[in-house]
C-alpha cells in the first residue's frame, strides 16, 4: 500500500514538473515584481495540536511565519514557508539557549492550475525543533483544492472550496513511534462577506475537516482516524487605522479526537482551541 501510493505521489511530481517545464520554454526572462509576493504575520492560540496530536496547551503560545510565493507562469507558482511554534512554558526542552523555541518548520509548494478553479499542488517540508524536543522529521505531499467562489457573482457566499492533502513520511515520524507512515486530510473551507463597505470588511470562514491515518500514522500500522475539526474563523482588514493590508483574525476551533489521538491529549477526546492572529502581504 505505502509503495504504490509513494509511486503515486512521485508519478504526480513528475507530471506537474513536466507540465511546467513545457510552460516555461519561452518564458525565460527577468522576474517581475509582480509575480513575487511575500507574506508574514503571527497566531496566538490556546493550544497546538498537530494532525490531532497534542503538542502544548498550557501557556503562551505564540506561531510566527514568513512566506514568499513566485509566479512562475500563468499556471505554476512556488512557494516556500517558514513556520514557527515558540512557547513559554519550554515545551520538551532539552537544553540549550532557545528552550522556548519549540518548532520550526521549512516547506516548499509547486502550485499548478489545471483550470482557473481546480489546482493540484505538491512539495517538500522539513520538520525540527530547535530545543530539542523532538526529532526532525521530512515529508513529501501532494493535494488538490477546488475554489467554487461566487463571489465575482455579486453573491456573500465565498463557496464550499474543498481540498485533500496526502502526506507521506520519508524521514522520522511525527507520533513517534519509529515507522514513518502517511497522513490525509479532507475538508472544506467555505467562506461568507458579514460587512463590505467603505469604513470595515469582515468575513468568516468555516473550515470543517478530517484527519486520517492512511497508514501507521496515529501509532497504528492500518488505516485509522484521527480527528474531526470544525471552526470558525473571523477577519477583517485594518481599514479603520488605514492599514488595509494588515488583516486581524480571531477564531474558535473544536477538536473531536479518535482513540489514538485522544492517547496524547492525555485521554481527553474533546478540545476546544481559540485563536488570534495577523497577517500582511506585500
């Protein structure tokens, strides 16, 4: 099961690559300002749970990120992440000069729009923490996402835009447990305009979704579940201080965990996660 569904994924990976190269033929020039963006901002939220699995929930949590995406055509885009989890109460810390530190996570995406609407993307990320608490951990993915927006129809309703990810472990493992496994996730993100207008946006976002251990991920050699999620997440752009590329965020999000989830949430199947944040773009 993990080799064909590897050769899947390598299949997919040489398919977009292909796809790009034929786009980029005569495409060779110097990048325009335009077609590269970055992004930063930061999230403070009550507890982290990874995949369902129980990080932290005590203390200030804080998760720092910068980003930067590059338009490589009209179809292809590639982006790289740098993602941070930095807690005050030195979750696993070894030792060391950075014991708040406890994640910092490097991933890359190659984005390919089949149609203006259904994208395939996959990529390379690299999981470690700096204090020590665990050990590094690399990952190949893949995924596909379908934005049915209606929004350019004058309606509120942003659309239900499902997604699915594929996550395969090459190198280390996220329970633990010594045998790298593979991870899926399907969910949907609709999204719905509350106010438009001159002086405030806000819009809320409802990201339902299910977390799956496809093979010995949540500590079990089959197939298994990991955890339900359903949320709803609040924005806004900083209209009113005249900072409209600042966009303040403030969300609540339920977890509903299986039997082995639950294992690290110290038995507990519930948890209920509230969460603030900014981002800006530029």
């Amino acid at each position: 099961m993990f080799k064909q569904l590897l050769v899947s994924s390598v299949l997919t990976i040489c398919m977009i690559g292909n796809v790009f190269a034929e786009d980029q033929v005569d495409e060779v020039g110097e990048i325009d300002n335009q077609d590269l963006s970055f992004n930063v901002g930061s999230d403070f939220t009550t507890a982290y749970f990874f995949r369902g699995i129980m990080q932290e929930n005590q203390g200030f949590i804080a998760q720092p990120w910068i980003g930067a995406s590059l338009k490589l055509s009209d179809k292809n885009t590639v982006s790289v992440l740098f993602w941070n989890s930095i807690h005050d109460n030195d979750t696993g810390a070894t030792g060391g000069d950075v014991e708040a530190w406890y994640e910092a996570d490097i991933s890359i995406t190659l984005t390919h729009a089949l149609t203006d609407k259904l994208s395939v993307n996959t990529g390379y990320r690299h999981l470690m923490s700096p204090n020590s608490a665990f050990n590094r951990v690399n990952e190949v993915f893949v995924g596909a996402s379908f934005t049915d927006s209606l929004l350019g129809e004058n309606r509120a309703h942003g659309g239900l835009n499902p997604f699915v990810d594929v996550v395969f472990e090459v190198d280390g493992t996220s329970d633990g447990d010594g045998d790298e496994g593979i991870y899926s996730e399907i969910g949907i993100r609709p999204r719905f305009d509350l106010v438009d207008n001159d002086a405030v946006d806000l819009d809320v976002t409802i990201p339902v979704k299910v977390g799956l251990g496809v093979q010995d991920y949540y500590g079990d050699s089959g197939f298994d579940f990991g955890y339900f999620s359903v949320g709803a997440v609040f924005g806004t752009p900083m209209k009113f201080f005249n900072l409209p590329n600042v966009t303040l965020t403030a969300g609540v999000e339920v977890l509903v965990l299986g039997d082995d989830a639950k294992a690290f949430n110290g038995g507990d199947d519930t948890e209920v996660i509230g969460t603030v944040g900014f981002s800006t773009s530029f």
